[in-house]
C-alpha cells in the first residue's frame, strides 16, 4: 500500500506539489499542524535526493573544473551580489530586500535535475551545481549573511553553524553512509518510490510554509502580492541572467544554468536563517514557492522550441 502511494505520488509531481501549497492556503489549520515537520522535511527531501543521485556524473563534470567552478561561483556569490546591487537601486524595503538576496544565495531546489529532464536540458549539470553547490553553502551563506548583508544575528556564530552542519552536513552524511551499504541496483529498482519519497517531503513543506500566510493574505493581500511578484521577478531575471551569462557553454547547458539561477532551495535558507533574516523572510519563501511550481507547465513549450530551433 505504501509503495503504490508513493508511486501515484512519483508519477503526478508536479499537480500534487502545485495542490500542496494551495492546500496550505486553503486548509490553514492544517498548515498549521504541519508547520513542526518542516525542518524533518527539508532534511529528508535533501537525503533522499543524494540518494538518487548520479554520482559517476558529477565526476564526469568534475574532469572540467573550470566550468563547474564558473558556474558555481555565480550561482552562489555573483547572483547576491547582483541582486544586492538591483534592490539597493531600486530602494526595495528592507525585509524583503533581504530575502531577495539569500534567496539569490541559496543553491538550486532539490527538485532542479528533474525539472531539467523534464524540460530537455542536461540534468547532470543540474546535478552537479545542485549538489556541489549545496556543500559549499556553509562557506559562501556566510559572507553573504554577514558581510553583504551585515546582518544583526539573534544566534551566535556557534549555534548557527551547527544548524548548518545539522541540516546541510546531516544529509551528505546518511546518504553517503546508506550508498555504501545499500546495493545500487536496490536503489535503482525503487527509485520511483524514493521520487514519491521526495514529494511527499516536499509537500508537508508546501503546507507548512503557508502557515500564517492565508491570516495575512486577508490582512493585507497588497503585501502579500508584492511578495509574490518579486518572487516572480526574481525568478524570470536569474533565469535569464543565467542563460546569458553561460550561452559560451551551448545552448542546453546555458538554460539548464538558467533554471538553476532561478530555481532556488529555499526551504534550506529559511531553516538555516532561522532567527536571523527577519519576518519577512518567512513570506517570501512561501511566496517563492509559487513560480517554481507553477512555471515548468507553463513554460515547457517555450524550452521545447529553443532547444529545436537551429543554431
């Protein structure tokens, strides 16, 4: 019963993740209840997907470092920095300016080498920024916390980097363990189950992220709106920036970078800003999670016909 439901859960991603976060808007009472898990949720969603992860790939990307190097280095620094500079032009207020930046920080969503096959690109770079990058965050959330930001933190240094070894270095180290003892082809013949695994995890986080926002949503829907509208803005011109920047690559390469900038991990920036970045921060997550949910059916055509048409 439980591997036929994480199986219809594999098999209808993409509507059962767009259903949760209007579940959490619709059933608050539920988001509420829900809330508590998000931290567990984040961790297992992240474990199950480097268990699923193609690991002769990311060797493969790592034969050419200067690629790999590039594309991280704007994935994690150059985007905030960027981002920093636009809301900073265009006098954004405070909180969401810097919710805007970690949001610019955070490494691709677990979700992004699916997205990427999907949609036609090359999901082994998706793969390597995804993973690469989500081990690097522990050196690079750093100074975009402190020095770009010059955030006043409610948690000391020690505290915050045991959140970020709890929920960063926690998954690398029980995926890597579990690969070691667990035979590849067992794996393999369950990775349908472990997909409906993921969504499910990343569902009790599309409910639990609503919490709070349907109360402020009748409160003060302006807000609310303005919110989501960044989040889209943010999500089109990283996507667009990303592609631009990495056309020298090719073109499927160049808009799989392009969804990676896009699409960020945000659930990982909210758990480990916990108590640093703000109310606002909260907000703009669950408000985040709307173009990464809703754009891969609207714009999969458009992939399509980039990736057909002649150089």
């Amino acid at each position: 019963m439980t591997s036929q439901f994480l199986t219809v859960l594999a098999r209808h991603a993409r509507p059962v993740l767009a259903g949760g976060i209007f579940a959490g808007l619709l059933l608050p009472d539920l988001a509420a209840l829900l809330r508590p898990l998000m931290e567990a949720a984040v961790v297992t969603s992240l474990t199950l997907s480097m268990l699923r992860t193609d690991w002769p790939s990311i060797v493969a990307y790592g034969r050419r470092p200067a690629r790999a190097g590039t594309a991280l280095g704007w994935i994690l620094l150059g985007a905030p920095a960027l981002t920093l500079a636009a809301v900073a032009a265009l006098g954004v207020p405070a909180g969401l300016a810097v919710a805007l930046v970690f949001a610019a920080a955070a490494p691709p969503v677990t979700a992004a080498p699916a997205f990427a096959l999907l949609l036609g690109l090359d999901a082994a770079l998706a793969l390597v920024v995804l993973v690469v990058g989500t081990a690097l965050l522990p050196l690079t959330l750093g100074p975009v916390a402190f020095w770009l930001l010059d955030l006043e933190l409610s948690v000391g240094l020690g505290p915050f980097l045991l959140r970020i070894a709890i929920f960063i270095g926690l998954p690398f180290l029980v995926s890597g363990i579990s690969r070691r003892y667990i035979q590849r082809g067992w794996l393999d013949a369950r990775a349908t189950e472990i997909n409906g695994a993921i969504v499910l995890a990343l569902v009790v986080f599309a409910i639990g992220i609503m919490d709070g926002v349907t109360a402020r949503l009748l409160a003060d829907p302006w807000t609310v709106a303005g919110f989501a509208g960044a989040a889209f803005a943010l999500n089109f011109a990283l996507q667009a920036l990303g592609t631009g920047a990495f056309l020298w690559m090719g073109r499927r390469q160049a808009l799989t970078m392009g969804l990676c900038s896009g699409y960020r991990n945000m659930a990982i920036m909210l758990v480990l800003t916990a108590g640093i970045a703000g109310p606002d921060m909260w907000l703009y997550v669950a408000m985040a999670q709307l173009p990464m949910y809703i754009l891969p059916m609207l714009t999969n055509p458009l992939y399509r016909r980039l990736l057909d048409a002649p150089v």
